[in-house]
C-alpha cells in the first residue's frame, strides 16, 4: 500500500482550499468516464442497500477508519461517514502503524442491517454493524482472534445459514493464494466449525486474495483478484455447493488497455437487473484509484469490461453510458476543502493513530474558522515526521489540483524547533514550513524530503 495522501501538520491553522482541476467522472451527456473516483480507497467493496449504494474501503491505519460512501447512480459518490472511530486494539493504535489495522473491508445489507468485515493482519477478523450506514456504527465485535487472515466477506444463504471467506498475507501467517471458507453463526459474530480451502491459487493464480461471495442462478460465486496488485487479473469462481468444489474462469484483465491490474472490488446489480463491478487501479503516487465496469453475462459467466477480441475475457472500459438507475443524479464531486467555520472536522480528515487523550492535537474553533493544531514532539529515533501521529491529511481529490493554506504560527521557545506548514506525505513525502528555534531564529519556505523505506502493505 502507498501512503500517497495531503495533510496539514503542527500549528495554528485558518483556511484551507484544495481545488481538483477538471476531474469530474460525470460527463454530463449520459456517461461518466474512469476513474469514478480518482481517490485512494483502496481495496473497495459495494452493496446495495435500503437507500442507493454504501462502498467501503480499506483505511489501514489511518482514524477515523472505514470510510462510508454513498451513491445513487454508482458514478457520482459523496462520503458521508465512517465506521470506526478508533482503530481497535485502542491502545495498540495509539502509535502510528503504517500499513496495519483496516485491510480489505466487505460491507453487507442483511435483515436490515449493514455489516462491513474487516480483518487485521495482526489480530484477526472484526465486524461491525449498523441500521444507519449514515450514522453510528457499534464498537467492533472480535469475530475470530488470529494472525494473518485478512480480506474477510460474509455470505448469507438463503436456508439461513452464514459464512465467511478469507485469505492470508504471507508476511504475517507463512501461506498465502489460497481461500478458505469457514461458516458463521446467523448473527455473524463468532466462526462455527472446521474451515476449508475452497481454492488453490498455486497453479497459475498466485496471490489470489480479496475474495467476495455472492448467490446467482443457483451458483455461488467467489470472485477474486490475482496476480498481484499492478500486474493482476480478476477471476471469477462457481459452484453449486457451496464448499465447492469451485471452477474458475478470468473475466477481467488489462488486455490491450492502458489500465494496468484491474484489481480487488465488488459486483452489484441495479434494479433492472444490469451487473456492475466496482474495484481499484494502483496509479503510483496517486494511490488506488476507483473504477466501475459494466458486467454482461455470457453462458453463465460474467464478463467484467468489453470483450473486445471476442476471447470470453473482459477488458476495462475507461468511459461507458451511466448505470440505469430510472433516474439522472447530478454530478456531486467528493468535498476537499474546509474552511474549518463548525464544531465538526470535515469528513476528508484523517489522522495516523487513535488520539491520546493525554496529548491534545487540536481542535476545530466552532464558527471561527480556524482550526487550531497544537505541536507535540517528534519521534525521538527517527527524528522524521513518519511517526507523527498528529498530521491531518486528506486524500489527493484528483489527478490535477492546487492546495492554499493559510496559517498563523505561534512558536513556544522553551520547546526547540517547532514547526508549521503544509505537507504531502507518502512512501515519500515533502513539506513546505514556517520553523523557528528557541533563540527566536526562523525560516520560512523550508522544504524537505524523506523517504519511508518500510511503507508497503504487504
């Protein structure tokens, strides 16, 4: 995963705009263009729900956690909340963990409830739940303690009867590009029985992972990317027993396109029956970007994208005519700036750790317009910003933008160097500041550059 994201760091703040240039996947003329959302949500998962569409995606270690989208047409998208607003274990999180916490999210629509699943890398698989996706979500139920099973998705059947499927990350459990299933109690918070392997990715499928289950004309389905992230190609699996055993077949790849690994997401049909699938591109500095594919059905297999050579493989479509939803949205852009003028942070911000209630980062100034940051020290090893858990960032809104802030900065002299500014931070990150030492010495326009050498998901 890379870290690619705007933040402010250290300091009084009182405005700031970022303005995207010109991305706008509505196209106004009855199509939309890919990406959707040229935004870093990585990993997304989609379900239609009792009022239009929820997407979740992975947040890893950034609080709050889980973002909550919502969509009427599936093009035009606005974030509308988050699930978690402390990454569990609490005290654990209290210390920036790059990478580690949310990975791969699936949200569902059971009975009238939401569930999204998640599972941590180190701790083991968590839900949560909720009747107002909009609204507050439960504290996480611990579903299963372990190490290394990630990229959770539960499966009601129609007897009743609940499962779950998941892969491993190599990193952390020594196995990985298999899929197991396990089944779940109707309630969904605890795991019953012996699980088993429902495919073996070994044999021209490696690192399949990000499965996602489903019920259609009889079949159950697994559908999940392999290959890898940038390289990758997504597959689809069938079967009428749901242990299997599973065929499978690739329905979506880069093929002669120029989007590379289209990746790891989730499959939803509108009313009128007409399937889509929504999932992710890595675009390097850019982060994972969101794309929507149409789906058709050939001899009961999907077709992700256009099957332009006519070889029963789909390739992405970079614009297509809007999802039929009886009903033409408006073009709604996702929100970037802030001119911090409530008693509430916009939803764009995030933090790199659960908050510690001993030290406070800051507070918005309740009608004032200003946002007030409050310096606390670096780490004492690296001397970096990269375990700075107090940085408010939001994601790039777009492929082509320009950020202005507007900040006064009020240096405690006792406290060595402090500093105040604007920051891009990622696998890399650079920052322009205002510095200034105990001797009253300051300078302003410094820029820097760091690397993160141990940033990556997996």
């Amino acid at each position: 995963m890379k870290f690619k994201q705007l933040l402010l760091s250290l300091g009084l703040l009182c405005y700031l705009g970022v303005k995207a240039q010109g991305w706008n996947a509505d196209l106004g003329n009855g199509k939309y263009k890919n990406p959707i959302l040229h935004v870093d949500y990585s990993d997304p998962d989609v379900c239609a729900g009792k009022e239009g569409y929820y997407m979740t995606a992975s947040s890893f270690n950034s609080i709050p956690g889980l973002p909550i989208l919502h969509s009427k047409d599936l093009v035009n998208w606005q974030l509308v909340g988050y699930a978690l607003q402390n990454q569990f274990p609490i005290e654990h999180y209290r210390t920036v963990r790059h990478g580690d916490g949310v990975w791969a999210p699936s949200i569902r629509y059971h009975n009238g409830e939401y569930f999204i699943y998640w599972g941590d890398p180190d701790f083991g698989i968590y839900m949560v739940k909720t009747k107002n996706p909009e609204g507050v979500w439960e504290e996480p139920v611990l579903v299963k303690e372990a190490k290394g099973i990630i990229d959770t998705c539960p499966f009601w059947d129609e007897d009743g009867k609940a499962y779950l499927s998941y892969a491993f990350a190599g990193s952390r459990a020594n196995v990985k590009t298999v899929l197991m299933l396990s089944e779940l109690t109707s309630d969904g918070t605890k795991l019953i029985g012996n699980a088993a392997m429902v495919f073996d990715g070994h044999n021209g499928h490696t690192t399949v992972e990000g499965s996602k289950m489903y019920k259609r004309d009889g079949y159950y389905w697994i559908m999940a990317p392999a290959g890898g992230v940038k390289p990758g190609w997504q597959l689809a699996m069938r079967s009428k027993n749901v242990w299997g055993p599973y065929e499978s077949k690739i329905v979506l790849h880069q093929g002669n396109t120029v989007m590379n690994g289209p990746h790891q997401g989730g499959y939803v049909e509108t009313p009128n029956g007409d399937g889509w699938f929504i999932h992710f591109q890595d675009r390097w500095a850019y982060g994972r970007v969101v794309n929507l594919q149409p789906v058709t059905w050939k001899d009961n297999w999907p077709i992700m994208g256009i099957d332009s050579n006519k070889d029963g493989i789909g390739e992405p479509v970079l614009e297509w005519t809007k999802p039929n939803v009886g009903k033409n949205y408006p073009a709604t852009p996702l929100v970037s700036s802030d001119e911090f003028d409530g008693h509430q942070l916009g939803l764009q911000w995030q933090w790199q750790a659960n908050q510690d209630p001993a030290k406070h980062w800051g507070w918005s100034s309740a009608n004032l317009g200003f946002m007030r940051l409050n310096c606390i020290p670096r780490d004492e090893n690296t001397k970096t910003m990269w375990m700075s858990p107090n940085l408010l960032l939001q994601k790039f809104p777009g492929d082509n933008f320009t950020a202005t802030a507007k900040l006064t900065f009020e240096n405690n002299p006792e406290a060595g160097v402090s500093s105040s500014g604007l920051i891009v931070f990622g696998e890399d990150y650079s920052y322009i500041a205002i510095e200034q030492d105990k001797t009253g010495n300051s300078e302003s326009g410094a820029a820097h550059n760091e690397k993160c050498e141990n940033c990556q998901r997996r």
